[in-house]
C-alpha cells in the first residue's frame, strides 16, 4: 500500500508543481573556456548597476569587464533610462577609444543589450554577442562578482554621503585594476602595460620602466601564464562541480521553475512552484534546453538546466490533464471553465482570466465580459465576491469571437459549476473555438507588479 501510495504521488501533476524540491537538478557547471594570444578586452562582459543614489545627475554604472586576460574593469556612470543606442554609445566612448571594437561580449537579457538596434550594430562591426540564458545570470558571473566587489567599496566610501558615489568612482576603478588578481597572480595594470601604476599618495622616488623589446616579451611571456592559471581555475571550478546530472531528450516534458515569473498570484508563498509541463523542443548544449512554449508568453525559450525538472507520469496515478473533447451547445463547441481567476482592474472594458477544467494552466485564456453570453450568473457571483461595478455589457458580436486571448497561468483550482460562454477563435481554426465556463468566487484583486516577466497582454 505505501508503494502505490508513492507511485501515485511521484504521478500527480498538482503535487509536482506546488511541493519544495529538496533534491533540485543537478546540472554541471560549465565554465567560459579561455583563449591564447587574446589582447586585453578582445572578449568583454558588461552588466548594469541600477537603481542608485543620484550622484552627479547619474543613478547606475555600467561595468565592463575584461574577460580574455587582463580582469580589468571600466566604470562609467550613466541612468537607468538609457537605450540600446545609449549603451553603445558609452562603449563606444569608453572601451574602443582605449582597446578598439572587442571580438566578443558576454551580457545578461536586459532588454538594452537584447534590442534589436544593439544586435544590428554587433553584427555589421563583426562583434560576436553571447547572452544568457532566460534566468540565468550565472553566464556572466564575472560582472556580477565585481558588481557585488564594487557595491562593498562604494558602500565602504559613501555610507552616509551616497550622493558622492560619482566622484569615487574613478578611484574605485583604479584600485580594482592595480590589485593582484587572486587567479592570476598579477594585477591587470600589470598584464595590460607590464608595471603597476603608482596609485595615491605613494610617491616613487625611481621607477624601472623596462626597454620596448623586454617589455614585449615579458608581456607576451605573462599573458601566456595568465591563460595558463585562468584555465586551471576553470579546471579546478568544473571538478569541484562535478554532479551527478542525466541529460534531458528532444520530447521530454519538464516543468519550468516559476520563481521568475509573474503571473498575478495573489501571493507568491502560496503560487505554483513551476508552471507547465512543457516538451524539449531542441538540446542546445550539455545544460541549454529550448522549450515549446505558448505563442503568447513574452518570455525567451532557452533555459537553463538548473529550471527544469523532469516531469513525471506513470499508471498507477494515471492522465493528469484529461482534455475533454468540446460539448456542443446550440450548435457550437464549448468548453468548461474551472474557474475565473482574476481581472484586471484598471481597464476598461475589463478581462477575465480563466482556467479550463482538464487543461494545463499554460493553456489559461483572457476573455472579454462580452465573452460570457451564457454564464452571465457565473461572472454576477465573481464580481459580487470582488465587489466589482456592474458594467453593461452589449450583445455578443462576431467582433468579439476574433479576439485572442493571452496564455499565461492560474492559481489553484477552486469549487465550480457548468456554464456556457462564447470565446474567442483559436489559431489555425476558421470557426470560433468555443468553451463551457464554471463559475467560483475569487480572491481579491490582484495589481500585477511589473518588477518580473508577465505573459499577459493586460
């Protein structure tokens, strides 16, 4: 009995999307292999810092980062409200008058640097643009560790003046670049010009600065040590790492972690842990998975392994998600809502979420009020339970059945009854697609927050 039990546990789609996962995928880690005979900032990371103090009419940093074989950073103050044209503007101002245009750039998926004038301009200057995965800002740690290294200084410094934070900056920047990097055994003023530069207030009384010949040698000669220690260290990151990970196949379904999705759940303690399942559509590597999701979801489909976990099915617990066939009411096919689960509450004339008894909520859909021409009883006791205004609603109009809804996902699935409603057409089909909602009462009204990704088009 405790193994059935089990068995219909591990199976049931509820229990795998809202429970913990104390024993998460385990997926190895992969670092950025080095290059030999690369010159400093030939391959560059390069992050934000947002929401600071204004200081100087600034309020973020943009942090570059050399990652071929120096280490070495570049400071430039900027505002949160620059563009994709701003961003390369300040690259271009502040890393090509030193170093010249960098073969690669490894960022995050912040929209400035994934925008389309930003890609353009790389392709046409021959600059090769790796971004990360969706939620997985590992892929340019380098940034984010000097981030956090530069935010400890900044918040050493300017405590109790945060406005100032401008005028360190410079001063933040030199020190990083004249400390001995703890891979490479030398500062990055070192490998880039072959001595230390005299930083404040030490004053040399001599200096030994070495013949052209020497130092060319001796530049070359320590580049070559640098990619030696830093491929060591990678050696030394991906041993200490090692997982036991089993790959996932083309046609696998697996659930997609929700912590950094924002579908309008009252709370997000009680939310779904994961949305899906969804199926594998390609493997792009040894962790990167491409997934079939709904044409609808703003988000990108290439995810980390440490996202996913596998779906289960067997038969003792059974289908999860049956997907009844349509009734026929009056001559058309109709679903059955399962419940309504939000609105939004600002627009005018408002939308419905609802989920459909049997389906995924990957497949949840926005109605119109107009939509819900036989379940007019079903929507009365929603918008009594969220004392909502009653608005008068004109008679179903073939308008109405060329809407597409917005896929996004639900809460919990409350008590229902059966009612009928008009929805829109689904895509590919020439005839209305047409589903029988239930009617429950809601939770109060959710504000969706902007702060993450939300599918819905509201």
């Amino acid at each position: 009995m405790a193994k059935f039990v089990k068995m219909f546990v591990d199976g049931c789609a509820r229990c795998q999307e809202s429970k913990s996962i104390t024993h998460p995928t385990k997926a190895p880690l992969l670092p950025i292999e080095g290059e030999k005979d690369v010159l400093p900032f030939s391959k560059i990371t390069m992050d934000l810092i947002t929401d600071l103090p204004e200081s100087g009419g600034y309020d973020t940093i943009l942090v570059v980062v050399d990652h071929s074989s120096t280490k070495g950073v570049i400071f430039t103050p900027c505002n949160k409200t620059i563009d994709a044209e701003q961003t390369a503007t300040l690259l271009l101002n502040n890393v090509y008058k030193r170093f010249g245009l960098p073969n690669k750039i490894i960022s995050d998926r912040d929209p400035r640097f994934a925008a389309k004038v930003f890609q353009e301009l790389g392709k046409q200057l021959g600059v090769k643009h790796i971004m990360s995965t969706a939620f997985h800002p590992q892929t340019d740690g380098e940034s984010e560790r000097v981030n956090q290294e530069l935010e400890v200084f900044l918040r050493l410094f300017c405590s109790r003046q945060q406005d100032k934070w401008t005028e360190l900056l410079p001063f933040a920047e030199f020190a990083h670049n004249n400390r001995t990097h703890s891979t490479m055994k030398k500062s990055p003023f070192y490998l880039m010009m072959g001595y230390n530069l005299r930083p404040l207030p030490t004053a040399f009384t001599k200096t030994t600065i070495p013949s052209v010949e020497t130092r060319l040698s001796e530049l070359k000669k320590l580049r070559e040590e640098t990619y030696s220690l830093m491929e060591l260290a990678r050696r030394r990151m991906e041993g200490s790492a090692k997982r036991s990970f089993t790959p996932f196949t083309v046609g696998q379904k697996v659930w997609l972690e929700g912590k950094n999705l924002n579908f309008g759940y009252p709370l997000k303690k009680l939310a779904p842990k994961r949305e899906g399942p969804f199926k594998i559509e390609s493997v792009l590597g040894l962790v990167t998975y491409k997934l079939t999701l709904p044409e609808q979801w703003k988000v990108h489909p290439v995810f980390h392994a440490l996202l996913l976990t596998p779906y289960k099915r067997n038969e003792v617990h059974g289908r999860n998600f049956l997907k009844p066939p349509p009734d026929l009411v009056e001559g058309q096919e109709e679903h059955e809502i399962e419940a309504i689960v939000r609105h939004t509450p600002k627009r005018k004339p408002q939308r419905f979420l609802v989920s459909w008894k049997g389906y995924p909520s990957a497949e949840n859909e926005w109605l119109w009020e107009e939509d819900f021409e036989h379940a007019k009883e079903t929507l009365a006791d929603y918008k009594k339970a969220n004392k909502l205004r009653k608005i008068l609603t004109k008679a179903l109009t073939s308008k109405c059945l060329n809407h597409s809804p917005t896929i996004t996902s639900a809460p919990p699935q409350p008590s229902f009854s059966t009612f009928s409603i008009t929805p829109p057409i689904e895509k590919g089909s020439s005839k209305p697609h047409e589903k029988l909602p239930s009617s429950t009462t809601s939770s109060e009204t959710i504000n969706s927050s902007s702060n993450n990704i939300n599918t819905s088009t509201d």
